[in-house]
C-alpha cells in the first residue's frame, strides 16, 4: 500500500480520476506520465478506471477511493465503458473533445491557492456526450479542447494552461438557460435515480441517443437547410426529442406520424423523412440496446406507409403489401385516382376529399381491400398497356411472342383488351424481393439490354425470374414499370444452356456466390476448390472452369455470409452479429482475406445445421 505523499491537492466533488492524477502530478512539477511511473502506476490505466491504479492514486493523494472511483470511466471490453452502472461506448463517454462549465472551473480557482490551471478540474458528469447543461450554475458545458491523443488529452493542467485565461476572463461564457425536463432526467439517471417512465426502462446511453436522433428528425425537417443548427444549440435535438419519447410509444407514434405528415409523399422514402433516425437505427445501431427503438419505428412504418413489393423497410426488402395510398391503389386498378376516390368515399372506405388526406397519404388496408379493387379493374388498350408499364412497342411485343402479355378479350371484332391490372401484377411479380438500385453499374441491366447482350429472349429472363430461379433482381429507383426491373448479367447467364462451355469460368463463378474474383482465384489456384481445364468457347484459350461437381463440392464446404443469412431467414446484419457471437470467424488460409466466405464445418459445429436433425 503507498503512503499519502506530504504535498497534495484536494478532490473536486464528481472529480475523475485522470483529472486529480494530472494535478496530483503538477503539484510535484511532474507531468501525469512522469508521475505514473516514479509509483509504479501508469497513466493509462488511471484513464481506463482500473481499480487497482484507483486505488494506489487515491492512497498516493491522501482521497478517498470512493468518492474518486465513483465519477471515473472504467473500461470493460472493446469499445465499451462502465460509468455510474450505464454502459456506455467509448465515443459516448470518451469523446475527443472535452466540454466543461466555466463558472465551475472560476470557483475552482477561487477556493484555491495553486495556480489556476492546476486549480481547475473534469468532473465526470460533463463527460457523456448526452450531457449538455451545468445544473449548478445553469451555464452550457462548452468545448474546452480537442485532442485525438488520449494522453494528451487526459493531461488537463497541460490543457487548462492554454485556455485558463479565457476561462477566467469569461471568453468560454454562453448565455445560461433554465434546466429542461431531460437535463433533469440525464442528471437523476447518473446519480443512479432510476424513475418509472418509459424511458427509464431502457439503458441510460441509447435511450438519450434516441431522444437525440428523434429530435434532429424534426428539426431536420423543419428547418431549412440554409439555416443548420448552431453546436451551441445541439440541446435542443435532445429535449425536442425527450418531450415525445418521456410520455411512451403512444407519444413517439404520434410525433412519426407529424413528421410524415409534413411530407407530401412517402414516395421519396423513410429515410427523407425520419433522416439519421431512420438510417441509424436501420444499419448502424444494430445492438441488443437499441432493439425496441428499432423495432418501434418499423412497426410505425410499416403500419402507416404504403410499402409494397420493390420498396424496402430497414434494409430490409417489402415482400408483402399490407397497405394501399390511393396512389399505389391507382397504380394497382389502372382507374385514375380521383375517379377511383369517388368510388372508395361511395364503397365506404375513406371519406371525402375535404374532409380526407391527401392522396399519397389516403391509406386503406390492402387485404381487405383487394376484392373490392378486383371488381374495379378496366379493360385498357395495347397503346395504353404500353404506357402503363412503361415499355415501347418492341418490348411489348417480343414479350407477347413469348408467351406473355395475353390480352384478357381478344375478338375478332374488336382490338384486343387487356386487364391492366393482371399486367401492372406481372410487373410487381417480376420485382417481388428486388433490391433497390439508385445507379446500375456493372453488370446490372434491365430486361431488354440483358436479352440483346446475351442474344436471347426477353422472354426467357422473364421464365428465370418468375420461376425463382435469378438469385438478384434490382428496382432501379427514379424508374417506373418494365424498364425499372433489373437483373445481374452473370446470373442470368449461369441458368442458360451453353453446350459448349465446360462450366462457369472462375469469374462468373465468383460474381454468381458474392466472391471477389481474386479470393475465388486464390481458392481454385490453392486446390480448396476444385476446377476442370477446358476452351473458352468464345477465345478458343485453355482456362479453367467450375463444373456442377466442382460447384457442389464448393458449396458442400463452404458458404458465403448473404447465402448462409438468406437459408437461416436472418438479414446479414444481424447473422453478422450471431457469427461474432459464436466466435465464427471468416475462412482465411494463411492469413489470406478472402471476405465473408464460411466453413460449414464451423457453422454447423457452433450456430446452426443445414440438415433436419435425426
């Protein structure tokens, strides 16, 4: 145990530990680093909150342990910290930047009689990026200074030597303002006040972060992009936010459904409206934490939007239609949508046009609906059909000879009638679980350009697609009808019969299972997949090639991580998650990085069997 040294210096209530450390240390002219050692102690591990360096500070300090252990940052594993019982991610709670209140750091000064920038002291509850207010003195925490370096950045008598004269001379001063309800809230949590609101059932971190990106969703929305948010004014994000989600799901439902309603149309998307809240939570925030906050605004959505085959929902694509916009029922029935208006207000479905909403936002359910839309379906001409779907007379055509397309009358006394609906249909079936393509580049081509370029018939990518036998179909956003479906050049080419060819070429074969050329090469060229010799029929060169057997022995042993998320009925996000879990790493012989490619050996032996267990 180390005896209390004869020159000390007193700990700040909520004081951390790395702050007395550094004034410990000026106060025998020794930076934290310099002191560490000469006590066999060291400055990160202070900064980590371990608590045996803890301990040896505060006996070396003369302090009590508690009170110095009770406001510093421990670090557990990884990425993650544990402060006042909360687990919070190190950008969380250790940001480069650290904040501060002014007048604190005054009174600091005044009450002591070393100089001030040893004076001055971190206290722990101005750390948590959530936290934005001095409840004492009612002054904004304001940014004290940045540094990327950790030892830099902890060393805060070094720090404090370059601003205490602003701090004293009032240049860091802000405005103050009144405590709101979630700085009340933030201050009871840390302080271990646990209540029973709805947000206090849920961890400390994601539930401010939530109440933050709800926030920024309305003033996102709201205010225009020429006049962004000041980061003296980045408070408000979190109160806005916390005022909704404090009172429940019921409250938060309610702000989502003000904020898409501020749009007029959900055709641009989610992610338009709701903007971080939405992105966040569907691809980054993918823990165990932020769970119900994600499932809460898919749930919202997908019982307020009208989402349907081709859209997508949290990365997710929309398999099923569970609502109908007037828009999207115009698109279903052919009928023009305010002549289908008057019908649904007379079938006693929505109500009038003055009393309504608009009608991208006229929402119907689409089961219940669908027979009374059945019975509304009209006869439209070859011309009209076209223009419908979105196809010229050519593509109309070659599809007809194919086989598709049949009128639904056809006499010899009049022209030809189609259903439009039974057609618009064949289309949504086409992009039944496609995903959504903003810019196609590679290999991606719609139907036409796919059947020219392979020199067969549109036709037979149609036959392919409906017979769920393309694993990729792409919607290409921006685009409507026929023209909007895309497919993967190579994937369709694999389903064709060339007689000629000995296999799929290394290239086609790594495109058609999610590999990268070069991981597909190393595999064949090291012999962990078999291959055979063959010609090239179109360059007469010897290469090699994947036969059926080649192709099955490969996918005996191994599985690509969207093919094995595809069999198990998980999104690869989440299956990605499930692998770290199991301890499942990523085949890499020799160290090689070949992607997300697996062993079905591991899989099998530690998360899930493709085979009925007897």
């Amino acid at each position: 145990m180390l005896t209390p040294l004869s020159l000390s210096v007193r700990l700040k209530a909520r004081e951390t530990g790395f702050s007395f450390l550094s004034r410990l240390a000026a106060r025998h002219g020794l930076s934290p680093q310099s002191f560490s050692l000469d006590f066999g102690l060291t400055f990160r591990a202070v900064i980590d909150g371990d608590r045996a360096a803890l301990t040896d500070l505060a006996n070396l300090g003369g302090v009590d342990f508690t009170a110095l252990q009770y406001w510093s940052p421990v670090h557990s594993e990884g990425r993650a910290h544990v402060f006042r019982g909360e687990e919070f991610h190190a950008k969380a709670i250790k940001p480069t930047t650290i904040k501060g209140c002014p007048i604190c750091l005054r009174a600091d000064v005044a009450t002591s009689n070393r100089p001030a920038a040893e004076a001055m002291a971190i206290r722990g509850h101005w750390l948590p990026t959530p936290a934005m207010l001095c409840l004492e003195h009612d002054h904004p925490l304001v940014p004290l200074w940045t540094a990327a370096d950790p030892y830099e950045r902890y060393d805060v008598v070094a720090q404090f030597r370059g601003i205490a004269d602003a701090v004293l001379n009032g240049e860091l001063d802000q405005p103050l303002r009144e405590p709101r309800a979630y700085d009340l809230w933030l201050e009871a949590r840390l302080n271990g006040h646990c209540g029973d609101g709805w947000l206090d059932q849920f961890a400390l971190y994601p539930a401010a972060h939530f109440c933050q990106l709800l926030g920024r969703a309305f003033f996102t929305l709201k205010i225009p992009k020429t006049r962004p948010m000041k980061p003296e004014q980045s408070w408000m994000t979190f109160d806005f936010g916390y005022r909704f989600a404090s009172k429940g799901e019921g409250a938060i439902r309610k702000a989502l459904m003000e904020l898409q309603e501020e749009a007029e149309s959900p055709s641009a998307g989610p992610k338009a409206i709701f903007g971080d809240l939405y992105d966040r939570l569907a691809f980054d925030l993918t823990s165990e934490e932020y769970r119900p906050f994600r499932e809460l605004l898919r749930d919202h959505i997908a019982t307020t939007w009208p989402l349907g085959p081709g859209d997508e929902l949290m990365g997710e694509p929309v398999r099923e239609r569970r609502l109908h916009s007037l828009l999207t029922a115009e698109r279903a029935t052919g009928i023009d949508v305010r002549r289908l208006r008057k019908l649904l207000v007379d079938g006693g479905w929505i109500g009038p046009a003055t009393e309504g909403k608009p009608n991208a936002w006229e929402l119907v359910d689409a089961a219940a609906i669908e027979p009374f839309l059945a019975g509304l379906k009209q006869k439209v001409s070859a011309l009209d059909l076209q223009a419908a779907l979105g196809m010229s007379r050519s593509h109309f055509e070659l599809l007809r000879k194919d086989g598709y397309l049949a009128p639904d009358l056809d006499g010899r006394d009049h022209k030809p009638l189609w259903d439009l609906g039974a057609a618009r249909k064949f289309i949504t079936d086409l992009l039944t679980g496609a995903e959504p393509i903003y810019l196609p580049m590679h290999d991606w081509c719609d139907i036409p350009k796919a059947a020219q370029r392979l020199r067969i018939s549109p036709g037979t990518i149609v036959g392919l697609i409906l017979d769920r036998k393309i694993a990729r179909v792409g919607r290409y956003v921006g685009k409507e009808g026929y023209t909007s479906i895309l497919v993967d050049l190579a994937d369709v080419e694999r389903h064709l019969q060339r007689p000629e060819a000995k296999g799929l070429s290394v290239e086609l074969f790594a495109k058609t299972n999610g590999l990268k050329p070069a991981a597909a090469g190393y595999l064949v060229r090291e012999g962990h997949i078999a291959s055979t010799v063959g010609t090239n029929p179109k360059t007469k060169e010897t290469q090699r090639f994947l036969s059926p057997s080649d192709i099955g022995a490969f996918n005996r042993r191994f599985v690509p991580l969207r093919a094995l998320a595809t069999r198990m009925g998980l999104s690869w996000q989440q299956l990605r998650q499930d692998l770290l879990i199991a301890r499942i790493t990523p085949f890499t012989p020799d160290g090689h990085d070949l992607g997300a490619i697996y062993q079905w050996s591991e899989i099998e032996d530690r998360l899930w069997c493709r085979w009925p267990r007897t």
